[in-house]
C-alpha cells in the first residue's frame, strides 16, 4: 500500500508526487495540533471548527516547507547537471530522488547545504509574516507556529550523521579533503547511526517516563527509519564502487587483449 505513489503537479519540470503514507501523517500531525498543541497553548481563544482549521493549515504549510526544502535541493542538484526524477513527500517528510548518486564533493556540499539555506529563509518569512499579522491572531498564531516547526526541521536536518543533511555536508567536506567518499560515507554513517539508537533510546524513555505514547512511538519509528537509510546508503556506495572498480578492471583486460592482437596481427 505505502509504495503508491499520486502525482500532484509538475514544478519546473520536476514531478512532485505524495505517497500514501503521507495522507496518514497529515491526518496525525492535524490531530496532534488540534488535540493537544493548540487547545493547551491558547486555551478558549478559537472556538472547536476554528482550531481544526487551524491545525489542519499548520500540517499543510508544513508539508509545504518540506516541499520548498526539497524543491532547493533539486534546483542546485539540476543546475550541476544532475537530473532529478521527482520530488515525493511520504511519511517521514521528503526526498528528491535524483537520476544517480552525486560524484563531486563540491556538488554535494552545494546540494545538502541548500535546504537547511532554504529552511532559515522560510522561518525568516514565517516570523515576519507572523509580525505583520499580529492583528488577526489566526494569522498570527499560524505563521509563528509554522516558523517554529521550521527551526525544529533546521536543527534535526543539520546533526551531522547521514542520510540528514548534516551528515551529507559532513561526508562531502571530508570528501574533499580526502578525495575518499566511502570513508567520508562511513565516518557519516556512523555518526547518522549514533543518532538514531539515541533518538530511538529518547522516544522509549519519553514514554516510560512521561507516558507520551504517540511521541515516543514515533521518535522510535524515525530512528528505525534513520538507521535503516544509513546502513542501505553506505551499502549500495560500496557496491557501485565495487562494480565500477570491477568494470574499469575489465575494460583494462579487454583493452590489454586488443593491444595484444593488433601486435599479433602485424
């Protein structure tokens, strides 16, 4: 079910695609705002119908962040030459998936440096928009909530463990120190590893020791799915280098065979 995909539209030639999974987050995040966030922050200030709305604008604009954060790494991705497929938001937020791994370090550090860029663009707005509808107060409440969640996204994005966007700035600036980008990936996989069993550890603790049950069941969901990005990133790294490693042998034998028969043949 979760592999299904629905077009939206196409954004500068990119498709933007939601996958099923993302319906069931939406659903969750507008009643997480409607239950708990916006009744316990502003209690008595919007009638029930109102604070729905509200939470259900909230859970939008976020998605719409993420879009927009994605949408920026795409835009430096194609500039550098790297095609972009499409842009799918699903359950954990969002991905550009591009025609093939990025193979220059400055490429890539342009690339993940794009979004948290874009994300402290988005707050900026979000606040002034908040400020300058200070007097309508749904407004109000709307934007700033908006602009908080994007510095929630801003400094989950930038711990430096891979696949986060941290982590891919990380990988790209020891690539280039290096010139080696399976031990760039290995040094960010490991750390983006390390933060998911401590995002995993803190979603068990919050619910054994706060009883929050939905926020530590998705604490642990994220860095289940963290981990698992990791490991299968560095993995398939490895396996492509292994087979360009494998086909550049072969293609020296075949050459070396070549050489050796027009020798032959003279």
């Amino acid at each position: 079910m979760f592999k299904r995909n629905l077009r939206l539209f196409v954004l500068q030639g990119i498709p933007v695609e939601i996958n099923i999974s993302w319906l069931l987050v939406l659903g969750l995040v507008t009643w997480s705002f409607g239950t708990g966030f916006y009744p316990e922050s502003y209690p008595g200030l919007f009638t029930p119908a109102v604070t729905w709305a509200l939470s259900l604008l909230t859970a939008l604009m976020l998605f719409l962040s993420i879009l927009i954060h994605e949408f920026s790494h795409s835009l430096v991705a194609i500039r550098g030459g790297l095609p972009v497929r499409r842009i799918t938001l699903f359950i954990f937020g969002g991905v550009a998936q591009m025609e093939h791994e990025v193979d220059e370090p400055s490429l890539e550090l342009r690339m993940a440096a794009a979004g948290p860029l874009m994300t402290l663009f988005l707050i900026a707005v979000f606040f002034g928009a908040s400020f300058l509808a200070r007097g309508v107060p749904f407004l109000s409440i709307l934007f700033v909530t908006v602009a908080a969640i994007n510095i929630g996204v801003f400094i989950f994005n930038m711990v430096p463990g891979f696949p986060l966007d941290g982590g891919r700035i990380l990988r790209a600036i020891i690539w280039k120190r290096t010139g080696d980008v399976i031990r760039s990936t290995r040094i960010a996989t490991i750390i983006g590893k390390a933060f998911a069993y401590i995002l995993m550890a803190g979603g068990i603790f919050n619910f054994i020791r706060y009883e929050n049950f939905i926020s530590g069941i998705w604490m642990v969901v994220i860095g289940l799915f963290l981990r698992q990005a990791a490991i299968k990133s560095y993995r398939q790294l490895v396996l492509k280098k292994a087979l360009e490693k494998r086909n550049a042998e072969l293609l020296r034998i075949r050459l070396e065979e070549l050489d050796r028969y027009r020798r032959e043949s003279e």
